[in-house]
C-alpha cells in the first residue's frame, strides 16, 4: 500500500497546506511562473532551482528585495489563487504571517470574505457521509446523536454559517 501511495520523495500529492504555501509562494511573486508545483527531485524541479537561483542574483543586482515584490496585491493574488484550488485552510494564517512580517496592513481573512466565499476548504464537511461511505455501506458521524464540539454543544446553541456556493 505505501508503495502506492508513496510515489516519491517529497511531500505528499495531495492538496496539503505545502503544496498550497508552494502554489502560494508563485501566487505572492516569489517563485518563478511555472514553477509550482514540481515532483521532488525531477528535472523540473531541477531546472526551476537553476532558474530560481539565475533570477535571484539578478534582482540582488537590480536592488530588488522581497518587501518590493511583496505588495497588497500580491497578497490578493495568492488569495484569489488559494480560493480557485481550494487550498489548505492554512493558507489564511501563513499568508497573514507573511503579510506581517513584509510589513502589509493587509487583513488576509477579510480579503478571502470580500471575494463574497467562503476561506479554503470552508466548504468540506469530512464528518457526513460521502460517496465513498454510501458506496462502502458505511455511515458518517451523525452530530444529532454525537453533539458537537466546543460551544455548538450546549443546548439551544446554533451554530452560524454560509453555505458554500454550488
């Protein structure tokens, strides 16, 4: 089984919060257009760090450094990507953390609720039951006979949300 779903070195395939930061990273302008994401160790790979590090000694010969790059349309940009791959909900504290440090007042949770939808994987709900499940004869955790977690779980309590676009 792991040789199946192990392929390679690297991080997994799947939509995790680093192959989100690595498209992120290219959405902010800090990775060359292209480059992400890339099989660990292939070619492409390969030739993106050759290009990256060519690129890299030019912008230190034109003065530029990353605070120049880094702008609050950058950060919208890397939103506006994180919403159309539906990347990790991880997404929102890294790209506020590097909003912080580039010096951006930028509020990177407000920028995902101006685009009128719902943050990163806001609209996934792994406890109900899926296709898979009703395929499998299985059922997903019922939160009538479990409750909730936090302050959902007190009686009369409802909890509030917008439901994901279809």
């Amino acid at each position: 089984m792991s040789e199946g779903a192990i392929r390679g070195p690297g991080v997994c395939a799947g939509l995790g919060t680093a192959n989100t930061m690595h498209m992120a990273v290219e959405a902010l302008g800090m990775a060359l257009p292209g480059s992400t994401p890339v099989r660990a160790n292939s070619p492409a790979m390969w030739d993106a760090v050759r290009a990256a590090g060519h690129r890299a000694v030019e912008l230190v010969k034109e003065g530029r450094s990353p605070r120049s790059v880094l702008t609050p349309a950058a950060v919208r940009n890397a939103v506006t990507v994180m919403l159309a791959i539906g990347g990790s909900i991880n997404s929102v504290k890294h790209l506020q953390a590097v909003a912080v440090e580039a010096g951006l007042d930028v509020d990177v949770w407000r920028l995902y609720e101006e685009t009128g939808r719902p943050g990163p994987g806001a609209h996934r709900r792994p406890a109900e039951r899926t296709a898979p499940d009703r395929a499998a004869g299985r059922r997903g955790r019922d939160p009538r006979r479990h409750g909730r977690a936090g302050s959902a779980a007190r009686p009369g309590h409802r909890r509030h949300h917008r439901e994901a676009p279809r």
